[in-house]
C-alpha cells in the first residue's frame, strides 16, 4: 500500500510540473469537443486510453 501512495503521489508531481511547464495535457487528437450557444461539452476520449495504457504499464511494473 505505501508503495501504491508513493507511486500515486510521484505522478501527481509529474503531472502537476508538466502542467507548470505550459505542457497542454488533455488535448490529444482523439479528445471530443462539442461547442453549441453556451454550453460546452468535453469528451477525452484519447486521453483516458493513454493514461490507462500508462497506468496498467506502471502497474504491472510494480508488481514485480
């Protein structure tokens, strides 16, 4: 489990630098927008796939 949390928490830093860095997370090919009058409508599609590649890899990493 404290393996898991420092696992967690080494990927919110990196995230969170990348962030700093001007890194525009969250817009890949594959994500949906849909603009209609006022209301907007976010689908990240391509995003959800690459962050579950990246944490089944990091996983199974792990469990070794």
């Amino acid at each position: 489990m404290g393996r898991l949390l420092v696992v967690v928490g080494l990927l919110l830093v990196a995230g969170g630098a990348l962030l700093m860095a001007g890194v525009p997370l969250g817009r890949l090919p594959g994500d949906l927008v849909f603009r209609r009058g006022n209301t907007t409508l976010y689908l990240p599609l391509a995003t959800c796939v690459l962050a579950s590649i990246v944490l089944t890899l990091l996983l199974a990493f792990l469990r070794r």
